[in-house]
C-alpha cells in the first residue's frame, strides 16, 4: 500500500442544527480502494461532498496530500482536478456531445491541446466500449453508457483519488454490471478510489477496506472477508441481515 | 388604391423603417446585456444588488415605454442629463427590455439542477468557467421560446417612437396622412412594412420553439 | 436640492387633472376588458371548431392582431375609419375597439389553450351522459378553464393599462397628454416641470400596475 493520500480529522458536517456527520476520522492510502456502506441518511455521500469541497464543514479537516480542502477557499479549483467525482445521476452536459463532455474540463481547466486531449479521450471510451458513442449526444445513451461516459469524463483529468457516490443506484439492473466492470477494471489498475454502493457482492470484490458508517459515525471498519462475514458490531451484523433479506426479495 | 403614390413614398418608408430596425436592434442588444447581468446578480444571490434588481424589474415591467421615453427625454434633460432622440430610444427600448429579458433567462437558469453546476465544479472548473461553459449554454436554450418572444415583443414597441419626434414609420405614415389625407395607402405601407419587419423574426421564433420543443439536444 | 418641477403637481387642480386623465386610462382598458372576456369566449371555441374555414379565419384574426404593434391598429381604426365609412370615430371610441379587438385575440388564444389542455375523456364522459355540446362546454369545458385563465386576464389588464398610454398619438386626453397640458401651462413659471411631472406620470402608472402584476402572480401560484 502507497503513502497517505487523503487525510480527513474530527469532520463535523450538520444541515440545520441536524448533525448529518459527527468527527470523522479516516485516512485513504495512495492506491488502497475503500468501499463506504451505510443505511441510508447515514451521512456517507455527504462524506463524499465534503470531500469534494462541495459543502462547508463545521469542524475539523480534509487534506489531500497536506493540502486543505475547504468549500470556499481559492485553490479549490485546483485541488478538484485531483479529485474525480462520479455522480449517482450522471450529470454529463446535456448540451455537449461525449467527446467535448470528456474534453470540456481537459480543454479549459488543464489547457490541454485539442488533438491530445481527445486522442486519450476516445482511447477512454474505446476501453469503456464506448469509442462509437463519441459523437452523439448523453440523451441518445442509455443509463449505463452514460455512466461510464462520467466515468471517463473524471479519469480524463488524471485525478489522484475518484469518489463514486452510489453510481449503480439509478441504472436499470440488466446495465448495473457494465458499469461495475469498469470500475472493477479500474482498481485493477491500482486506482485510489472511494465508493459509496450498496452493491455488497461488488463491495466484497473490489475493496480493500470497508467502513460502515451510521448516524454520523463510523461504527466498523476492516477488511472485506471479515466485514461482511463476521462483523464485529451488532449494528453492523443487523444492516447486513436487513440486506440480505431484502436482496432475497428483489 | 394610388399605386403612384405609394411607389412615390416608399423610400421615405424604407428609410423610416431603416430607422425604426437600428434603434430597435441597438435597443435589443441593451435588453439581452442587461438582461443577462440581472438575471446572473438575481441567480447568484447578490447581496443589496440583487435588491435594486428586482425594484428595477417591477418598475420597468409595470410601465409604459411611452412615459418611460417621456422621461428620458423631456424629464432627464432638466437635471442635466440630455440624450437625442435616437439613444433616448435605444436606452428606452433597452431599459424596458432588460426586466423582460432577465426574467427569460433568470428562469431558463432555474431549469438548469444545481448537481449540473457541481458536477462540473468536481472537474475543477472555476465557477465563471461552469457559468460560460456549462450553465448558460442550457439555460439560453431553455429561454429561447421566451426570448423570441420577447424580441418581437420590443420590435412592436419601437412603435412609440414617433412620440419622441423620432421619423419612424409611424410618424411618416401620420406625416403623410396629414399632408396628402392618402389615408389607405399610408396604412397600407405601414402595415406592409411591419410585417415586413416583424413576419420573419416571428417564424424564426416558431421554427426554434418547435425545434427545441420535439428535438432537444443531439438531432 | 435643484428644482426638479415638482411643485407645478401641487399648483391648482393639477394632481387632480393628472388623477382623472390616469381615470380615463382606466376606463378605456377596463371596458375594453369587460367586452374582451365574453368574445374571448366566443373566438377560443370557434378556434376548435373542426370547420377549416372558421379555423382559418380566426387563424389569420389572431395573427394579425398579435403582429400588428398596437399603435398600428390603432391608426387603421382611427384614421381609417373617417376613410371607411365618411364619418370621424372619436379617439376614445377607436380606443376601446382596438383594446377590445386586441383583447379579444389574446383571450382567445388563452381560451383555446385551456380547452385543448383539458383531456379528451372529459368531453366524452359528458357525452355520455348525453349532454349536447352546448352544455357540455357550459358545465364542464367553461368552468373548468376559468381558473386558469383569471391570472392570465388580470395580467392582460395591466397590458392594457400600460398600452392606453399610447391613445395620446391619436389625440385622447389621457394622463400622459395632461401632463404634456401641464408643462406646456407652466412652462415660464416652472421651466422644470418636465422631470417632476412625467417621474409622478411614471409612478401612477406603476401604481395601477404593479398591485394587479403581484395579483396575478399569486393567482398564478395558487392556481397554476
């Protein structure tokens, strides 16, 4: 495992006087691919915004490599470009084909040269098997594509750590796995990433690390065979149950 | 109808109608800066700003250009600001357009959800950069049916700017009906004249609402 | 302080005079309002009608009316009708035609929008039940779109207030053309009357306007 990436401290977060996270504490390694889970409400894409700087916190710290991260502050834009965030409804430009969707940020962010960004643009989307979909437009894509289209669109940037925030939860299910696959391909490639999922059997294979968290806090933490087989808290053990049971129904 | 006399006066309407497009399109270029600099002030919360814009809105959109020409240019003049004729009626037209405008594109912005804004803030763009790039280009889309809208909306206004002794179309018309009392034809031609101004921008409207309406990005 | 003409407002009768041409404003909209709703009616169910030719009659009423800027259509009525029919309407007269004329098209455009936007099954149940199609739009269709269009007709009203101000071109004496009166009065006496008199010409107007837009946007809000 590399060196420490992502440092977060004692991270307060409350919306209204409702405390959503109460001091967290985590540290990501360069190369390591945590998996967060959690009941719902617990306050585990609100860890991922605040990672991202898109919310202001009310106490303690997030640094990526010693650098703060603060909602607000002025180097946020740069820190960002280390940071790609794949989000639970795609949000690519609707108004921008795949390519300049993928290029925008390259282009006017980093001032890569046009020729170069796309040439690694369509190689992304040649290996998400999606290089015949660079011209069209996100509506003429289903779900699925257009999710490994953001997908893309966040590694175009080189960024040093990714943040997936329940990217499967608005897919239909039969497009659920090509999506997975791409991220599969991803932490093969030795990828620092962060995801939020409710998929357990993906969480099972792709992690390294698993951390449960609920109201506000993080309750276990640990290696993904012992998680998922023996969890060490009844809290934990009770949502697994509440999953599994309802994974039987689905 | 005199068809001598029509054909006789006709530059005099081509050149009123000349004037009449200038002002008309000097004062809509007005409207549509003014109004993108309202609806970004209102859209981004400005402090105390955003409050003189919106008592701008209400009073531009509560009164007639007429009284608002009046004032400009009868009324401002005796507390030292004097314009002629012709920019009274650009800013005129502009300042009544700019509230029409800014609603148009304060609520094409609307539209637009704010994970749009955040999604592309994740990518490390800078918020004017997520403005220019990102928000704008769909809300004016979004806008274009109102906007149109608007446009011919300030065209027709242009009307009242004989009252300014601009020689409009319709000051020639009235010039003409005065003088020879060739009342039919000079209706005539400033009926034909506006359509002639106004027929085209309307269709251009209808073609784009129907267009954004049942297409969308990416046809 | 520079003298900004405001006190020629408070020199005889003349914030009254003022006040009674905004009256007359008043008057011309609110009775072009008044006849507009009933043939707004009328023109929005002929405007469905499946006959092609009533269709495009109203068709081509509509879009005229609509291009046509309002100050045009009243020139044709007032100075075309001394040509049309040998005798002079009064400028108040053409006024009222041409408000009601243009508030007809408008009116009927929002009607027709109405209806159409009400589903088909609500027409065929009433059938039915054997309604005529005469009661049917009276029980069901009329009521039905009156809702939506009392916001639209109370912002249609302030259009209006605002568009009188433009029956001063075709000699009506309204508050704009009182307030030109009373310039024109004072000149010698108060040479800065212009600012003063047209700023308060601007805040009548406002006055009359502005309640009636916040009525429609609640009405909009509550019932849209």
């Amino acid at each position: 495992m590399g060196e420490e990436l992502l440092k977060i401290e004692g991270l307060v977060k409350s919306y209204d006087g409702h405390t959503v996270l109460d001091g967290i504490d985590l540290t990501v390694h360069s190369g390591e691919v945590l998996v967060i889970i959690g009941p719902s409400g617990c306050g585990k894409s609100t860890l991922l915004r605040c990672i991202n700087g898109l919310e202001p916190i009310h106490g303690g710290k997030i640094t990526l490599s010693g650098e703060e991260i603060r909602n607000g502050s002025k180097n946020l834009p740069t820190l960002r470009q280390k940071i790609g965030m794949v989000f639970q409804s795609y949000e690519l430009f609707p108004h921008l084909t795949v390519l300049d969707n993928i290029t925008l940020a390259p282009l006017k962010v980093q001032k890569r040269t046009k020729a170069e960004a796309e040439e690694e643009a369509l190689k992304l989307l040649e290996r998400v098997g999606l290089k015949d979909k660079a011209k069209q437009y996100p509506r003429q894509l289903s779900g699925g594509q257009k999710q490994r289209v953001a997908i893309v669109r966040a590694l175009c940037m080189h960024p040093e750590v990714m943040l997936f925030d329940e990217v499967t939860a608005a897919l239909d299910p039969e497009m659920v796995r090509e999506v997975l696959d791409v991220m599969l391909d991803l932490a093969k490639q030795g990828r620092t990433m962060i995801i939020v999922t409710h998929e357990m059997q993906f969480a099972e294979a792709v992690a390294d690390r698993v951390i449960f968290i609920d109201k506000g806090n993080i309750i276990e933490e640990g290696k993904p065979k012992e998680f998922f087989n023996s969890p060490k808290t009844e809290r934990a053990a009770q949502f697994l149950n509440i999953f599994e049971f309802e994974s039987v129904k689905d | 109808m005199n068809t001598e006399f029509i054909f006789k006066y006709l530059p005099l309407y081509e050149k009123a109608a000349v004037l009449t497009l200038r002002i008309g399109v000097e004062g809509i270029i007005i409207a549509i800066l003014l109004g993108i600099i309202c609806a970004l002030i209102q859209y981004g919360k400005v402090p105390i700003i955003r409050r003189i814009v919106s008592v701008y809105i209400e009073l531009s959109r509560n009164t007639p250009l007429l009284v608002q020409l009046f004032f400009i240019y009868y009324g401002l003049p005796k507390i030292g600001i004097s314009t002629n004729a012709e920019v009274c009626g650009a800013i005129g037209l502009g300042f009544l357009g700019g509230s029409y405008m800014a609603e148009a594109i304060r609520s094409g912005l609307e539209t637009i959800e704010p994970i749009q804004a955040e999604s592309a803030l994740s990518l490390g763009l800078k918020p004017a950069q997520v403005m220019r790039y990102v928000i704008l280009p769909q809300a004016v889309s979004v806008s274009m049916p109102a906007f149109m809208a608007n446009i011919i909306f300030l065209l027709k206004e242009t009307s009242v700017f004989s009252a300014i002794s601009l020689m409009d179309l319709m000051f020639t018309a009235k010039d003409l009906i005065g003088l020879y009392y060739k009342t039919t034809e000079s209706l005539f031609m400033l009926v034909v004249f506006y359509l002639i101004i106004l027929l085209p921008v309307s269709l251009l409207g209808r073609f784009i609402e129907r267009r954004l309406r049942y297409a969308g990005f990416g046809t | 302080m520079p003298d900004l003409g405001l006190d020629v407002l408070f020199k005889g009768k003349n914030m009254m005079r003022l006040l009674g041409g905004l009256g007359t404003a008043l008057k011309i909209s609110l009775t072009a309002v008044l006849l507009s709703i009933p043939l707004g009616i009328l023109l929005g169910i002929l405007m469905v009608r499946k006959e092609l030719v009533i269709r495009a009659i109203t068709r081509l009423y509509l879009e005229f009316i609509r291009i046509m800027p309002q100050l045009v259509l009243l020139f044709i009525v007032f100075f075309g009708s001394a040509r049309a029919f040998g005798s002079d309407i009064s400028g108040e007269l053409s006024s009222v035609i041409v408000f009601t004329l243009w508030g007809t098209a408008e009116m009927g455009d929002l009607v027709r929008g109405a209806i159409i936007s009400i589903p088909k099954h609500q027409y065929e149940s009433s059938e039915a039940l054997g309604l005529t199609s005469a009661q049917t739009y009276f029980y069901i269709i009329i009521p039905q779109t009156v809702r939506r269009l009392i916001p639209l007709s109370v912002n249609l009203i302030t259009r209006m207030i605002k568009t009188t101000s433009l029956v001063l071109m075709i000699g009506v004496v309204e508050v704009t053309k009182v307030a030109q009166q009373i310039i024109e009065a004072n000149r010698m006496t108060s040479p800065n009357a212009a600012f003063g008199v047209f700023l308060t010409v601007f805040l009548l107007y406002f006055i009359a306007c502005w309640p009636l837009s916040l009525l429609a946007r609640y009405l909009e809000r509550k019932w849209g």
